[in-house]
C-alpha cells in the first residue's frame, strides 16, 4: 500500500491520468479485500473519474466493475445493476 501510495503521488504530480486510474484502482482492491468498502468505493470512483478524463474505456469499465462488486457486497443491489450496465455499455 506504501508503494503504490507513492505512485499515486507521483503519478498526480505530473498529471498521468492513466497511471492515477490503475493505481487507485489497485489501491481500491486492496481496501476491498481488506473489508473496507467505503475506502474502496471512494477509490474506484476516483480511477473512474481518471479513466473517463483521457476517454479510456478499458480503465472505465474496470472501475465500474469494481464499484459494482463493492455495492454487491453492500446488500445495495440495484445500484450494483446499474454500474455493471453501464460497464456492459462500454
């Protein structure tokens, strides 16, 4: 997580988005995994927000997939419908 923080810092300071969407990415499965969804649903909004900046529908999706698992996980279902429709869109 150190490392990968890092990353994010560096990859912020010279505005790669595509290296900020996989890092955060990253960082959100390592908060789900760890149980922590809201951490990791905050995360994998942000890579979201970062793969849409530079039109990257391979990042997008991803992190739409991802927020979907954390909403399955949450009980809030029809919310998880919704991001994996519009995953399935890209």
């Amino acid at each position: 997580m150190e490392n990968y923080e890092k990353a994010l810092q560096l990859a912020k300071h010279i505005n790669y988005q595509k290296a900020m969407s996989l890092i955060l990415n990253r960082i959100g499965v390592i908060h789900l995994n760890q149980g922590n969804y809201p951490e990791a649903l905050s995360k994998f909004y942000e890579s979201l927000k970062a793969g849409e900046a530079i039109n990257n529908d391979e990042l997008t999706g991803a992190s739409l997939n991802n927020i979907a698992i954390v909403q399955f996980y949450q009980g809030k279902y029809n919310e998880a419908d919704s991001a994996y429709i519009e995953r399935l869109k890209i």
